[in-house]
C-alpha cells in the first residue's frame, strides 16, 4: 500500500483567478497555462511542467500538496481527475493572476530533476451548509504526485532463478 512520504497545505487563500500549478524554473509555463483548455465541468488539464487548474466560480481556493510513495488509494472527495505531467526543476507552485500581476504561492519540492510525474487532483467546494460564511465560495484543492516508476511492479522472471 502507498504512503505519504511528504505534506504541505499551503496556508494563505489563493485569491481571484487562480490558474493553476507550475513548475518553478519554467518561466513560459506561466504564459502557457492560458493555452491549456479548463472549464467547470473540464477543470483539469496539463503539459508539460504545467497543471492549468478551474476554480469554477469560487473567490478563494486552498491548496495542498502531496507526495507519494506510489499511487494513492481514491478518495471520497467530490471531485477527482487524474493525468501525467513533466516537470523540469520538480518543484511547483501555484499562481493566480489578476490584471497583469501575478501572484506565487509557496513552492513544493518533489525531490527529482526532469521527471515524469503522475498526478491526482480532488476538488470540493465549501458552502454555507458545511461552514461558516466567512468561507463560503471556497475551493479546496489536494494535489497528489508520485512517480510513475515507483508504481511499476517487478517482472515476475527477475523474481525467478534463470537455467543456463
């Protein structure tokens, strides 16, 4: 079974126009998260060292990180999508934009260089049944990574003594 290997919940709200998850040393990938087709029912999509994010109609969103061992067993939040990203640094932040500024989130470290990543993001949205008013319109997000190669089991033959 998988483990968690590192955590982080970013404790500052992302205001207004979120868009999404980039790599750090990519400093195109800003520019070209807007090419990356989001919607509220599509509200995931990737290429490489980028993750263009939709936060639907929310005014802040909340974000957390997470590392993983190998795949992650599902969860029971509202929404989930799954994908495949390259990141050249292995390390990522959020942004949002907002007239012509954009703002950084805390960066996430996931320890290797040019890696191929896979990645579950959940999604839910608070309202005023689940908390209290000065929340609502909130979006949380749970980013999950681990590697792909760190999923990949063992032919059965490498387990089995060979006959010369």
């Amino acid at each position: 079974m998988a483990k968690i290997i590192k955590t982080f919940l970013d404790p500052k709200k992302i205001w207004r126009h979120f868009d999404g998850i980039v790599d750090v040393e990519d400093v195109s990938a800003e520019w070209r998260i807007y090419e990356l087709f989001t919607t509220s029912e599509i509200w995931s999509d990737s290429d490489s060292n980028v993750i263009a994010l939709d936060p639907t109609h929310c005014d802040h969103a909340l974000i957390k990180y997470e590392l993983w061992d190998g795949e992650p067993t599902t969860s029971d939040w509202d929404e989930s999508r799954s994908g495949t990203v390259q990141l050249t640094s292995g390390k990522v932040y959020a942004i949002s934009s907002w007239s012509g500024s954009t703002t950084y989130s805390k960066e996430f470290e996931l320890g290797r260089r040019d890696q191929e990543w896979r990645f579950r993001i959940h999604r839910k949205f608070l309202g005023h049944e689940d908390f209290t008013t000065d929340i609502v319109s909130l979006v949380l997000f749970k980013v999950q990574f681990w590697s792909p190669a760190e999923t990949r089991h063992p032919c059965a033959e490498t387990n089995q003594p060979h006959d010369r």
